[in-house]
C-alpha cells in the first residue's frame, strides 16, 4: 500500500462525511424509539389510518397527501383505466423518437387546468436535475449565462444540482430569502437565477411578491420548487406560486410533483412564454426527460383523473375541508405557522424531549415526525404535524390531546385568534434548514 | 449592462453548448424526415405494432421491451391488482419513516430470483445519481475514497453524476473498456471504482471476466449498468454481469431498470455481501431514493407478476424465441453484432445515407433508429435494430427486405454463418460514444 496517492475530496457542494455521520445518528435514533422504520398497512375504509402488523394502529400525520386524493376512487379507477386502454405501463422507446399519447394527453389537460405549458416527468427531483444546468447554460432562460444563487434551505432534490450546474455557470448560496443579496448580485450580473422552495416542508411560503419586484427590475429568473401547495392552495389547486406571482412568464419556471396533495405519481415543470423550440430543448437536454423512462400509464390515468376532480366544485370543497381543519388544529395548538394557510405545522420541543414526545405521541395513535438536527438547525426541533382534508375532528382533537399530554401548552380560546385568512400572501418563516426533509 | 461579471464556465465534466448543439441538430434532422417526434397508438393485438394519426402503420423496431413482457396480461393484472390492493398510487411519506409493504415484497421477491439484495428505485438513472457519490466518498464500497473511473461510453444516466463525485474524490475518463488503464489506476490509488455499462444500448458488453480478475487482484469495485441485458439474458434473467461475473461481493453493484426487457416500471440496484447497516446506508442517503417519490404500486405490483413469470419455462422460452429472432435477422443481414446474444443489430450506413434510409425503411412498414454524431463517432453511423421475442418471422424477414431495398447487403448464405451460441461471453465490441442514447 506505500506510495499510493491518498485523495483530498474538495467538498465544495457537498460532503457525504458529514451528511452520513449526523444522518444516521439522526435516523438511528429515530428507528431506536419505533418514529422510523415503520411499516403499516393501510386501513381499508379511513384514509391515513394504518396499521402495524403487531396490531398498533395510527393516524397518520405525516402524509403529503393534503386533499386524501390519492385514495379518492375515482384516481384509481383512472389508472386502472389508462393500463387497459393502453396495455402497457410504457412503451420503451424515448418520447423524442416515438410516443404513445398518454403523456400528451396529460400535458395539454394540465397545461389547460394550470394555464401553463406543461411537461411531464417522473418525479419534481428527476425535474430539477434536467433543468437547473440547462438554466446554468443558459439554454433555458433567456440565453444569457446567469449567476445560479441557491437558496441555502432550498430542497436538497435541487441542491444536489449545484455541481453539475457550477460546470456550467458560477454557483452561490444565499441566506434563507435574502433578498437584500438578491439585489446586489442583479446589479453586478447581466443575469442571475435564484433556486427556493415555493412552498416548504417545514411551513413557509417564499417571498413570491419581493421576488417579482426584482424579476422585473433585473429579470431575475426565480426556479421553484412549489410541490407542497400544487392542489391544495389556489383556485384549481394551482399552487401558491401561481396564485401570487405576477410575472408569469420566461423569468419563472415552477416544478411540482404530482405525489402530494394533487394524490398521483410523477411531476409537472410549469412554463410560460417560452418558445417552442426552448420547450423542445427541455424534452431533449433535461437530463433523464430525454432519455428515460417516463411517467407509467397508471400514473397518467389516474392524473388525468385527479385533473378532472380539480376542474370540479370538489376541489373547492377538499380545500375547504383542510382549512377548517388546519383552523382546528391552530385553535389547540400555537405555533409559529398558525393563521397560516400552509397544511404544515411545526410543534416546537427542545431538542432533548422531542424523541421522546414523539414516541409518546406515535404510542397514543398519531404518526408525527420528529425533527431535529441536522434536518433543522440546534435549538429549533419540533415535531411536524400534516394535515389533511380527510382527517376527522376526533382525529385532530385526538394528536391536539396527545400533544398536551407531552407538554405541549394548550393555546389560548378561539376568540383570541384570528382565523385561517382566504388565500392571501402570509408572513416569512422562521429560517430553518430542511436538509433531508421530504 | 456596463461593468457587469462575465461568467467564465469550467466545462470540466459536461457542456451545454456543446450537447445542445449538436444535439438539436441530430433531432431536428430526424424529426424533419419523420423518423423523431412520431405519435401512435399501439395495436390492441399485436405486440410492438402502432400506427399514427394518418394511417400510417409500423412495427417498432427500437422498443427495449425484449421479452414483449410489457404487454404480457399477467403484468397488467399484476398492476390493476396492487392498485386495488393498496388503494392508492403511493403513501406519501418517506419510506425510511413509514411504508406500506409494497416495496418490501417486491424487493424480497425480486431479491429471491436474482439471488442478492435488492433496492427498488424509481429509475436507473436515479439510483446512479444516489449511489454514484456515496461510491465516491467510500460510504458505499469498503470505506477507502476511491479514485472514481468513468468509462468514456458509459450511459449519460452514469456519466452526469461525475460533478456530484468529483466534489467527493478525484474523477478520471478512461478510453472504452481500457483494461491497461484501469490496472495503471490500481496500482497508483488504493481503491480503485469503475463505472461502466454491463450491456450498452449499441450491442456490446462489459468484459466483465477480464475486470473480475482486476478485482479480485486489486479490489477494483465495478459499477455495473446492465439495463440491456436483465431478463433477456442468463438462467431466471439474472443477466449478462451475474451470469458471468465471480465476483459477487461488495466490489460488484448493478443496477438496472425494470423498464426494459422486464417489462414493467422502475429499477433495481443488486448487492451482494453488505452488511445492513450499508443497506441503510443506501435507502437514507442515496439522493432521492431517501427523500423522493418510490415505485407506485402499480409498477409494484407490475413487476412481482413479471417476476413470477421469470421463474418459470415462459421466460426460458420467450428467451429462446428472442434468440431465434436474432438469429433471423443475422442470417439475412450482417452487422459487427452478427453472432452475439445481444438483441441490438447496428447495421452501418454512410452520414450521408443514413437518415433517408431510415426514412425509407420507416415507410415500409418499420421504424429503427438511426444513429449518427453525436451519438456515435462520425463515420459510424448506423440504423439501430432492437429485435423482441414477440416478432413474427414474416415482421422480421419483411424489416431485413427493406433494408436490402435501401442499399444494405443481403447476408451469405446460413451455413456459412455461425449460430447464435448460448449464454457465452462475447467478444468486445467497437468503440463508440452513446451519448444520449437509451
């Protein structure tokens, strides 16, 4: 083994020592306490109910699935209908050669429900990966090589691209929603695009109105990432991002995944304005879109099923449903998100009860997820709660009861809050790293 | 715009302007001679048959479905039962949280027949963006960084995580299948990883028997892609690297997609002798198998039927049919590929010939790919034939007619040729880049 070179990795993006060693402390703990490692099956007739086989049974509330869509008949009847239509989960051949129509299909009824071009691909992150460096080019823009500034809390299925676009372009990372930077690197690069979360795993909206100003001062171009509003916020479920950002057009590009509350597999990347031959270059060069295997025909059934449900009053009423039960939830439980029309509730622990608190919380029925270092900074743990439009007010009233039970200070009467406000711009949130989170 | 930074790209591992390019032009040239962007429907009896809006009907001859299993009823049935089952596409929670059993059955049952340990992906692409830096940083692998060796003609789903890895250890392109090379890096480093495909989409594999003795002398880890070759290839359709590697332990990992010749969605990653505390290593931090959408259970259940079916005669058979097919076609048409088990056939044309030959053919009744730079080398093109258990001879012998009628030489005679041989290894092949091809 003497005189064999030893390697001096240079980390600049990334660092899998560090991320192995704290995650798995992370994870280990976790499992220790029975909060990781669950495997349950699902209840036949209550959705996010499950049980394990040991016979402990649980409300789950720690599910994306924010409008119960994905156990909604009618999705997978959709998808059972596409696999007959079609015959096959896919025919194996890149879509740039030879297609069958489902994904056009698809593409032009979510392109119709969302106002947008749409293209279709697997998941939000395989999305991001294909992207972000033809945005780093510039081929996707507006030809112009841009500084790509990343959002320090920005999902990691977009921070993993920060190598493959620093080959391409000059990287940075910025504070969480700094926009004070924002603005001094639009005055000293002829373009720069800036990578956040629309809407994040742990509560918060981005600053979507004080980007536009700088979209339309600079033509900042923003990248996001909206998948945990995409159907739950906004007239047709058409997210957060949509409903509030006035520049829809080349200088925002926004990808969604369809797992969440919209209840189906797969991914959209929403685009305006963009040429048709820009649009074939995302077929061509995003990276896996190109060469593959896309959506299954499963999964497109049932979109398009999910598609129509979102063209209905049904979508209203669903969006109702998880207000009024997020309303209830903020009436027993204060926390930094209440009044929020985020379906994500962060219940603060100190970072020593908070395993411990969820283990309690899981025993009493309720699957709610611990977070804690590295996926939020020290100081700030806390256990996240999801809610649902299909969870009942025994449900809600059950977690908040078990909550209390660990600690939790009850919140102050009704009357003192102010109630969940329609769909308007909320405040931004505390900044926390979500590294990890899903 | 005055005073503003210039932005100076590195190019070290990949380069937009480049790609795109050349790229646009390789699929504007084909879609101008219909032979890209073609939509159709498949027939509703005959496997591997579509035909277009207007009338026209075709037999594809680039579908990676090589046992025809795709269309197989037991897999659609497969699906439609597991969506009936589970009641929903996914349960949106990471899986290192809480899991329905679907994946767990699937990885058991697949585990089982190809006789390792088996990790479900969404994607090969996807598991080789995950697993390809937890490689690099010797997480995945025996602990020492490794220098990481990407051969030149290796998938672009392998060769776009090499930014991501060299952020974690040093990263080297070697010439295709540069055994010398790789011995010369062996003896320099103290651990060694190459990064190769096991059958590649132009009708070559590995030399997987030479490599194995670099392994077992200098602990060289191979990463194998063996998309081309699982199912269609080797007892139970282990395919062409378990079939004929000896080195199954921790310095032998595989993947490969389920989408091809197994007939269903998503993929597989295969290894052998890790201790569990790696698998965890894996399912935690492998990028999005952690944190993004898994398999939905239609692929799930899609692929525990296609993997009863592989235990049976019916796969030893549709492997014996697709043999027979490629004997066919190689006793009227000759190619560098003639004799190989492989179910790729490149047969040469000119630059200049190529796309109004596969034009021609197209119109014939039968549509293959050509290949041309920059997904081969200039002077090498070809038309790419992709040959299926399921075709007919009258399908086969009618391709083989029109490519004589374009200029392509008839084959000698049979008894001067040798047949297809069973399960052997196979002679290297010519060195070409598959850039973007799937």
């Amino acid at each position: 083994m003497s005189g064999r070179k030893t390697i001096e990795p240079t980390h600049r993006y990334r660092n899998n020592d560090k991320a192995v060693g704290v995650g798995n402390a992370f994870w280990d703990l976790s499992e220790r306490n029975g909060l990781a490692g669950i495997v349950a099956e699902l209840d036949d007739g209550r959705p996010g109910v499950l049980h394990t086989e040991d016979g402990h049974e649980f409300t789950n509330f720690t599910c994306c699935s924010y409008l119960d869509l994905d156990s909604h008949p009618e999705v997978i009847e959709g998808a059972v209908a596409a696999l007959r239509r079609f015959g096959v989960l896919d025919h194996c051949i890149p879509r740039s050669r030879v297609q069958i129509p489902a994904l056009l299909e698809l593409e032009a009824s979510l392109g119709e429900l969302f106002g947008s071009d749409v293209v279709a691909a697997i998941s939000a992150g395989v999305a991001s990966a294909g992207l972000l460096p033809l945005i780093a080019s510039g081929h996707l823009g507006n030809g112009v090589r841009p500084l790509m500034v990343f959002d320090k809390n920005c999902h990691v299925s977009m921070a993993g691209a920060k190598p493959a676009c620093a080959d391409e372009t000059e990287v940075v990372s910025c504070g969480h929603h700094d926009l004070t930077f924002l603005q001094d690197m639009c005055k000293r690069y002829e373009r720069v695009a800036y990578v956040v979360d629309g809407s994040d795993s742990l509560g918060g909206y981005a600053p979507v109105r004080e980007l536009a100003e700088l979209q339309e001062k600079y033509g900042l171009l923003v990248y996001y990432d909206d998948s945990h509003s995409l159907s739950a916020y906004g007239e047709r479920g058409i997210g957060y991002v949509r409903t509030h950002c006035p520049v829809l057009d080349e200088r925002t590009i926004t990808v969604a995944t369809l797992n969440k509350a919209f209840g189906t597999s797969g991914a959209v990347i929403l685009l305006d304005g963009y040429p048709k031959d820009a649009l074939r270059v995302v077929e061509r060069f995003a990276g896996a879109l190109s060469y593959s295997q896309p959506m299954n025909t499963a999964a497109v059934g049932a979109s398009l099923a999910s598609a129509e449900i979102h063209r209905t009053e049904e979508l209203t009423e669903l969006q109702g449903r998880l207000r009024a039960n997020i309303a209830l939830f903020d009436s027993h439980i204060k926390t930094e998100q209440t009044g929020t029309t985020f379906p994500i509730r962060l219940v603060p622990m100190s970072d020593e009860t908070v395993i411990e608190a969820g283990r309690r919380v899981y025993r009493a029925g309720f699957h709610v997820s611990p977070v804690f270092f590295p996926i939020v900074p020290r100081g700030t743990a806390g256990l996240r709660v999801m809610l649902r439009a299909g969870q009942t007010e025994e449900q809600i009233r059950g977690l908040c009861a078990a909550l209390v039970e660990v600690g939790v200070p009850q919140a102050a009467p009704v009357s003192e809050q102010a109630s969940v406000p329609e769909q308007t711009s909320v405040p931004e949130q505390a900044s926390v790293s979500v590294e990890g989170a899903r």
